[in-house]
C-alpha cells in the first residue's frame, strides 16, 4: 500500500514496517460481517487460495467484514470517509496474489456488491454495470 497521503482516507491504517504475508500455499478468508451487503450471497469458504497479502490494522469506527483464516488480519473493511465509503481489501484483486481469485464464481458478485455499497447514497456518483473479464488476464 505505500506511503500516500491519502492513506488517511483508509478503512485501515498501513504499517511502517515490511508489511507483505505471502505464501506458495495461500491463505483462506474468513466472514465476520454475515449481514453486511458486500457479503451477500458470497461464500469466502469457497474462495481460491489468495498467494499474499498486506498486514494492516483495522482504523477506528470501521468495520473489518473478513479476516484472513487463523489470523485477525482485515481481508476486507470499510468505513465511511466525510461524505463518502471507503474501503479496504488487502490483497491483489488482480492474478498476482490472486492468480485463480478472477476465476472464483463470486468473484463478479463481491465486486458489484462492493462498488454498489460504496456509490450507493454517495453524492455525485454515478453507477454503471461492471462485468468480469477474468477470461482475458
């Protein structure tokens, strides 16, 4: 995550230390925030295994909605941000940590859900439709 200052804005407070978790056999992630609609209709027990991960700390009056399994490590936090939502998934979205994460089958859900919550009765946002192209990484 880096040093920037827009790191205040975060769901989560960056370390000042190496913070990278990384591992051939990956980790699992773990639901704390059952109701939260980010989570809706989504099984993390069925995500494939994410190869790595930044070590952070959950910021004052967020919420940590999935932890990484065996740790208290955030996976997932938000939190609201002046008039806005922030929020916080400690890996990579994309296939370097999460070589096989595009082809989960919530993978397209748990990010329409996640930019649905975070533009929903935000001001001066405007939606659009998201559609995976994990075929093309």
């Amino acid at each position: 995550m880096g040093t920037h200052r827009a790191k205040g804005h975060l769901a989560v407070t960056c370390l000042d230390i190496e913070d990278l978790r990384e591992s051939t056999e990956g980790f699992t992630g773990s639901t704390v925030a059952t109701e939260h609609p980010i989570l809706a209709n989504v099984d993390l027990e069925t995500m494939p295994p994410i190869l790595g991960y930044n070590i952070v700390k959950p910021r004052e009056n967020c919420e940590v909605l999935a932890t990484w399994n065996g740790t208290n490590d955030p996976l997932l936090a938000v939190g609201l941000f002046g008039q806005g939502k922030v929020l916080a998934y400690t890996s990579d979205p994309a296939p370097h940590w999460g070589c096989n994460f595009v082809y989960w089958e919530d993978y397209q859900r748990f990010w329409s859900q996640a930019v649905d919550w975070l533009v929903t009765n935000s001001p001066s946002v405007h939606t659009s439709n998201l559609k995976s192209a994990a075929k093309e990484f």
